[in-house]
C-alpha cells in the first residue's frame, strides 16, 4: 500500500463560462460530500477568470483549486499573466506549470518552468510539474531521455514531496482518445520517480506523487490508477463532467 494519496485532477483548459463552472464545480463538490470519507483528493482547475466562481461553488467541501499557470515572476509589467500570489489569494492550492500546451503556444522552456514552479512554492502552493514526450520523439526512442531531461530542467531547487506533483501526460495522448498501454506507463512513471530521485533525493521522490494524463476517462482510468508508480490523473475533456470526472474519480 503506497502512502502516497491519489490526486484527481481536472485541467478545464480554455473552457466553459461561469454559469458552467459553477454547475460543474457544485455539482462535483456535492458528490464528495454525499461521499464521505474517500480514498482520493479532488482538485479542478479552471480557467483564471472563474477561480472566485469556482472558489465560492467548492466551499465547504474537500474539494481542491489550482490555477492552470503562473507567471516566473512575483508582480510587475507583465501584461496578462498572473502571479502565484494572485492564485494564492484567490483560494488555490495547486498551479500546473509546464502543461504541453503551454510549452507550444507560449514557447515554454524547461528553465521557463523551473522558475515558475519556484515562484509556486515561494507562494505556498503545490506546482503540477508537466512533461512528456510528443509523438516524433517517441517514434524516435527518446521516450525516457526526453522525460529526464524534462525533470532535470524543470523541478526546481526546494522541490518536495510537499510542494511538488509531476504529471506525466504523454502529447501525442493529449486529446486523442489514444495511450501508452499500461505497461508503458508504468515503465515511464517508474523511470520518472528515479529520475526525480536524483534531484530531490530517494526519500522524497517515493513520497511524491506523478499523474498520469492523455485521454484519461471513465472507461480506462481503474486500470492506469492501479499501475504501481501512478499515483493519480491529469484530466482534461473528461473533467468537463460531472459524471465522467466523478467516475474516474471513483475508479481510484
Ligand atoms: P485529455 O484528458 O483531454 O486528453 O487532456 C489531458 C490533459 O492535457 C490534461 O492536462
């Protein structure tokens, strides 16, 4: 039995309007009430602008909120980001930091992320530390030097098994309803946890929780949640539900 407790996670990504995260939230934070106790944690997302929507729907329940992204630095001339202070203040406990799609859109490098998730901890929140192979470097067999590569540039100095999530979310699995079979990622996540052994030290790294994500659903989610080194979900288009995010979440 691992210590480590299983994170559910929903990333809403570029989605929905308030009228939709309040639904989505309340009604998620109403199943874990009705729940109980349970043998999982519970942590949405949403887009920055409806974090105090979320906030006020959750309150009162385990539920968790965590940004999708903060900026390096703690305040300035940055015209549209948002600092980890601001995510803080808002009622979030959690920021993703190095999402796929953020390393495309935004140009994102691991230095990029390093700092980012510095400015997390700083800031007392726990970053969700993304990384992950696209589909040409799999093909190319550089699954595993991609994801070393990955942790050795992207965790940052002070990393913990307190402060720290990495979640592993393959790109070419991003969206596709495609994934590595489960013996695939339970290589990658094991490869992963002795790579981040040697940033953070074996102690820490077998307490620190890696994600899964890509294509995570209702349908395959009890069979990856039970792989050894797969300590919860990163959940994209099936966290956009309450029913299919609340069945993931109940496979654990
Ligand atoms: P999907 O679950 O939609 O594949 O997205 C995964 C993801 O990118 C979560 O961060």
């Amino acid at each position: 039995m691992s210590a480590r407790r299983i994170l559910i996670a929903g990333n809403w990504k570029m989605n929905g309007l308030s009228a939709d995260a309040t639904a989505l939230a309340g009604g998620l934070a109403e199943k874990l009430k009705g729940a109980g106790a349970v043998n999982f944690e519970m942590l949405v997302c949403p887009p920055a602008v409806l974090i105090p929507v979320v906030a006020k729907a959750i309150a009162g329940s385990t539920m968790q909120l965590g940004g999708q992204d903060c900026h390096m630095n703690a305040k300035g001339a940055h015209t549209g980001d948002t600092a980890a202070a601001m995510l803080k203040d808002a009622g979030c406990g959690y920021v993703i930091v190095g999402h796929s799609e953020r390393r495309t859109d935004h140009a994102e490098t691991d230095a990029i992320v390093n700092a980012k998730a510095a400015a997390a901890h700083a800031n007392g929140l726990i970053a969700v530390i993304c990384i992950g192979e696209t589909e040409a470097q799999r093909d190319a067999g550089k699954t595993l030097d991609v994801n070393g590569s990955q942790i050795a540039g992207s965790v940052p100095e002070g990393s913990t098994a307190a402060n720290t999530v990495i979640a592993y979310e393959p790109v070419w699995a991003i969206g596709t309803g495609r994934t590595p079979t489960s013996a695939e990622v339970q290589d990658v996540h094991a490869f992963i946890r002795a790579e981040l052994a040697k940033k953070i030290g074996a102690g820490e790294a077998a307490k620190t929780r890696i994600l899964y994500g890509g294509s995570m659903n209702p349908k395959n989610a009890k069979e990856l949640l039970a792989l050894a080194d797969v300590d919860g979900g990163l959940i994209g288009g099936a966290s956009l539900k309450v029913d299919d995010f609340w069945a993931v979440a109940t496979s654990a």
